[in-house]
C-alpha cells in the first residue's frame, strides 16, 4: 500500500470511528429504549427509597430516641441520633447485599422480568411500613428489607440494559440507566422540602413505585440471551458454584466486589456527608438555625445532586473512549483530591457560596463514578452467570463496606470533627487504584458466553 492509499485509510478508519462515537444511538430499537426506560425508573425509585432516609433520618432518629429516653439531654441526643443513623446504613448494607445475592441468581435462573417486578414491591412496601414505626428497631428491620429489594433491582436492571442494547451503544446504554439514580436523589429532596420535618409522610410516598410493577409485567420481554443460556445451560443459571468455583469468574467476582466496596463505603461515608457539611459549616457561621436543614437539603439534594448527575453520564462516554480501567483510576484520584477540597477550602474561607460552588464537583467525581459499575460489571461475566456476577460483586461490596460505617464511620463522625472524619475516610478512593490492577479491560470486547 502507498504511503497516501495508507493515510487514506487511516483517515477513513479514523472517520468511521468518530461517526460510530458521535452516533452510539443508530440502531437502537423502540423495544431496548422501552427497557431501558423501564429499568432506569425500577433504579430512580430505587435511588429515591435509598435517599429518603438520608433527608429524614434527622427528624426520624431525634424524635424515636427522644420517643425511648424522654428527658434525653440535647448533646446526647445528637450524639445517639450520629451513631444510630451510621449504624442504620451499615444495616442496610448488609441487607442490600442478602437481597443483592438473592435476587441476582434468582434473575438469572427465573429471568429478569419476574425477579425486577418482585424487587421493586419488596423496597417500595417496607418504606411505606416506616411510616408507622414507634421504635428504633422497627427502622432497622424495615431498612434492611428496603435495602434486599434495592440490591436486588440494580443486578437485574443492568443484566437486563447490557444483554439487549447492541455493543457499540452498551457501555451508553449502562451510564443512562446508573445515571438515572440521580432523579431519584432529587425526587427525594424534594420529598423532603415538601414534609418538612413530616417524616412519616415521606415514607408514605415511598409505597408509589410499587405501581411501576405493573408496567414491568406487561412491557418487559425476557433477553434472547438469557433465553438460549436457560436452554443450554439449565442446570448452572446462577450458580454460585461456578462463579466462585472456576477460577476465571472467580477473580472477577473477588476483585469487583472490591471496588464495589470502596464505592460504596465511600458512597455512604464519604459522598452523602455533602448534607451534612453545609450544616456543619452554617452552624459555624452562624446561621439562624431553623433555615440549616432545609439549606442543607438543598445543598446536597440539587446542587451535589446536579454534579453527580453529570458525573454519572460522563461515566459511560469516558469509559469507551478511555477504557474501564483507566477511568475509573483517574476519577478514584480526582474524587480523594476534591474530597479535601471540600473538606477544608469553605471553612477556610468562611463562606458557604464556596461550599456550594465546589459541592457539583464533588458529585461528579465522589458518586459520579458509580455510574461505571452497571458498565462494567456486567462485561465480565457469561450469561448464565451475569445477574448473580453483576450482583455478587455490587452487593458483596456492600456487605464489605458495612463496617466502615457501622464502627469506623459511626465512630469517627461522633467523635472528631467533621472535616477531619470526611477527608480520613475519603482515603478509601485511593485502594480502588489497588483493585484495578487485578480487573481486565473489557472496552471493545463481545459479552462472554
């Protein structure tokens, strides 16, 4: 070939290349925007169950403690409010991760329909029932109900989002539907301006998407991938067994359940603490203390939340232009550095207006990157094993990050300063870079069979 016949041909491939980039969306059919349409609103509400204790936990705990111990002096009261509310998250990973394991290899041996629509009653009823708890346990039973029925959703819907989009539209297809957490986060902070410090009617609120159970059941078709696997490999669907017996899918599961655990630790310790720096910080300012609530839920809910949404469509368009590994390292990098920002920068500066301009910052890079997970985690493995792999390294994380926040996170946010609790557990993003060395790179590459 000539030199110019051989530029031609690297312009054209070059061309080609930046056409199928700018255009991921050609192809894709009615049906897989319908489904992925039906799995992001199973996820928005799922997000949107997950955040509503975060924007009431503040009036639910108070007024239950206060309920048990009457008389309670106000410092022990926010100190028993801290630790019981660090405590509840660890429950409800722990639950995420029973229901994550459950439901996982449940999907992949019933099928993604009928395990989605079981999933989404499971987190919608137990957060209604909230609403009529008296005591402190009724919150921690009903949490880790709510939490098998979230950790359950999120494998099926992105087993699901990855097995019927084409490959050059996948990795897209996977940051859209983790993306749509997003306005579950702010249908939850809006919730939360709407009560007020009404907490019972906002776990009310919480029963409505079981009414997308409906739509699952009439629109939602099984995949022609899990159909041919249930035909070939009936006896090994969703066998854990396998996934952790053959060594291939088994490193796989071990090192995603690692990352999903710095995640998800790091989600819970690290990233929902936006809420409570912007009280922190207008406290020290002193600012009049019946608007710190609501400025704080505004903070976190819409200005954090604006960040995490462009974080989490970011992730899918930076993961195939850069590949898996190399994103999710530099947004583990970036979300440590800006964690001290956020930490530090606005208390330094006395200023709130600077908490508020560096909080989208933090979303993008703190939660952004979960938007990678529904990516990547369902490339790794077969189909007969996606959902139970998928969920297994989601939902292990979760059980792994538990106690961080039931002892270390609880125990450090009740005892040193906020700013300091926050950048000492954002050193967690930093062991995700450990990880990803022990994962492949699957950008370009078919789903295994």
């Amino acid at each position: 070939m000539s030199g110019d016949a051989h530029e031609a041909g690297k312009a054209t491939r070059r061309d080609a290349s930046s056409t199928t980039v700018r255009r991921w969306h050609e192809g894709v059919t009615s049906y897989q925007w319908l489904v992925l349409a039906v799995a992001s609103l199973g996820w928005v509400f799922d997000a949107f169950e997950g955040q509503l204790y975060n924007l009431t936990r503040g009036d639910m705990l108070p007024d239950l403690i206060a309920r048990a111990q009457p008389g309670i002096e106000p410092a022990a009261l926010q100190k028993l409010t801290v630790a019981w509310g660090e405590r509840f998250l660890g429950v409800f990973l722990i639950g995420g991760t029973i229901g994550g394991w459950l439901f996982s290899t449940l999907a992949d041996r019933w099928g993604r329909k009928p395990v989605m629509a079981v999933t989404i009653l499971f987190y919608s009823v137990f957060s209604g029932l909230t609403a009529v708890a008296t005591e402190l346990w009724h919150v921690g039973a009903l949490r880790f109900f709510v939490a098998m029925g979230v950790g359950g959703e999120w494998a099926v819907g992105a087993a699901l989002v990855a097995e019927v989009f084409p490959k050059h539209a996948r990795e897209r297809a996977g940051g859209i539907f983790h993306a749509s957490s997003v306005a579950g986060i702010w249908l939850a902070a809006a919730v939360g301006l709407a009560v007020g410090s009404s907490w019972r009617a906002a776990y009310l609120i919480g029963i409505v998407p079981a009414a997308l159970v409906l739509w699952v059941r009439v629109s939602v078709k099984e995949s022609d991938a899990w159909r041919e696997a249930k035909r070939e490999k009936r006896e090994r669907l969703g066998s854990f067994g396998e996934l952790l017996g053959d060594g291939r899918w088994r490193a796989r599961a071990v090192a995603g359940a690692l990352l999903a655990m710095v995640g998800l630790a790091t989600f819970w310790g690290v990233a929902v603490a936006g809420q409570n720096l912007a009280e922190d910080l207008l406290r020290r300012l002193g600012a009049p203390p019946e608007t710190i609530a609501s400025r704080a839920k505004v903070a976190f809910g819409f200005v954090q939340g604006a960040g995490v949404a462009a974080g989490m469509l970011a992730m899918g368009p930076l993961c195939a232009r850069f590949g898996r590994r190399r994103t999710f390292a530099w947004m583990h990098v970036a979300a440590f550095v800006v964690t001290l920002v956020v930490c530090w920068v606005p208390g330094w500066c006395g200023s709130y207006a600077v908490l508020l301009a560096l909080l989208p910052v933090f979303g993008f890079f703190a939660q952004g990157i979960h938007a990678g997970y529904a990516v990547y985690f369902p490339e790794l493995f077969p189909t007969h094993l996606r959902a139970t792999g998928a969920g297994f390294c989601f939902n292990t994380g979760r059980i792994l990050a538990a106690p961080v926040l039931i002892w270390l996170s609880a125990w450090m946010k009740a005892t040193l300063p906020l700013p300091v609790a926050i950048s000492a557990l954002g050193g967690l993003f930093l062991l995700g870079l450990v990880v990803l060395w022990f994962l492949p790179e699957t950008k370009g590459t078919e789903l295994p069979e």
